[in-house]
C-alpha cells in the first residue's frame, strides 16, 4: 500500500509538472516559415507564437471533436482566415504580416469565450 501510494504522488507531480511544462510555451517560427497550429476544443497549439515579419503560412490541422476554423486578427479587423475545417482535417493559411500583435481565435460557436485563442506576435 505505502508503494502504492508513492507511486501515485510521483505520476501526480509528473503531471503537474508536465501540465506546468507547457504553460507559457512560445513556439518560433522556423527558417521555412512554416508552423503547425492545431486547433480544439478550447485550446489553440502552440498558444503563443513568434515569427519575423513578412509572409508566414500556418498549417492549420483540426485535431478536435467539433467543427473548428482559425482566424487571425489584429485590432479587430480579420487578416486572414481558414474556412471551418472538419474534424481530422487541415489547410493551410498564407499570411503577410507587419510587426505587432495578432489574435489567434476560432470564431465558431462561443470557441473564444472558451478559451480558443492564442497570440502571434511579429518582430
């Protein structure tokens, strides 16, 4: 019993600790200029992303249940979005950005409110 329950504590703290891992994780947009964005239910992955000005392409997989899309926008107005994509499946969004702030959200449903979004941040 006393194994059982040490055991127990260290998958607990492994996971804390993995859950902890992957807060406030930024993903940097590689020489290519080519990033995965998965979207589900109530995540964007990776939620926050760096890339260098000019034309990114964001491969945009639903790895959800629901019907998701992704759009992208910076002080409200929408620059670039995919059409809603099914679960399983993918496209690709072509953007060409100028430094600043973006939001990464989907705009189906009430996606946002729950916790659909993510940062893209341009340098």
């Amino acid at each position: 019993m006393r194994n059982l329950r040490a055991a127990t504590r260290l998958l607990l703290v492994g996971v804390g600790l993995s859950a902890l891992a992957g807060c406030g994780h930024t993903a940097t947009v590689p020489f290519d200029r080519t990033i995965r964005v998965a979207v589900t239910e109530y995540r964007v992955v990776p939620q926050s992303i760096d890339s260098p000005a000019g034309q990114v392409i964001l491969v945009v997989e639903n790895d959800g249940r629901l019907t998701h899309d992704l759009a992208v926008s910076r002080d409200g107005v929408i620059v670039g979005q995919t059409p809603p994509l099914q679960p399983g499946t993918h496209t690709e969004l072509v953007l060409t950005l100028s430094r600043g702030s973006y939001l990464m959200t989907s705009t189906l449903f009430s996606d946002q409110a729950l916790g659909t979004y993510g940062t893209l941040r341009v340098r």
